[in-house]
C-alpha cells in the first residue's frame, strides 16, 4: 500500500495535507462501513450525554439572540 498526500479538499478538515495511504475501492467501503458502525455504536452509548450538550448549547445560544433582541424601553414614560 503506497502513502502519499492527496490534494483534493475534503470538508476543510485539513485532510488535504494529510497522508493517506491508497485504498483499493472494496478496501475503502470496508472501512467506511466500519467507521459508521463504530460512529453509531457511540452514539448508543452516549446518547444521552450528546442530546444534553447539543441542547444545552442550543438553548444558550437562544438565550444570547434573546438578550440582543430585549428592548429596555420604559413604557410608562412618554417619548416626548
């Protein structure tokens, strides 16, 4: 199996610069069947842990647009 550095993007993980060695067809299927089992085994086991952050985050970044969007207008006292 030779290495060398592909110079095609892939998803500007910097992969790009990455050495990987030549794969035959049936020899990157295999491992990319592999990596998604392993992917989906993960999140089984952490399913929960992973729902609680990605919610978590979502609801401070809810809370941060809402703090932009407060108006501290005081309307009992007239504009003029």
């Amino acid at each position: 199996m030779k290495a060398h550095s592909h110079a095609s993007s892939a998803g500007g993980h910097g992969f790009s610069r990455l050495v990987r060695p030549t794969l035959s067809d049936e020899a990157a299927v295999q491992i990319h069947g592999f990596l998604e089992r392993m992917i989906n085994l993960f999140e089984s086991c952490y399913f929960d842990q992973l729902q609680r952050f990605y919610q978590q985050r979502d609801e401070d970044a809810m809370n941060q647009h809402d703090d932009h969007l407060r108006c501290d207008w005081n309307w009992d006292d007239p504009p003029f």
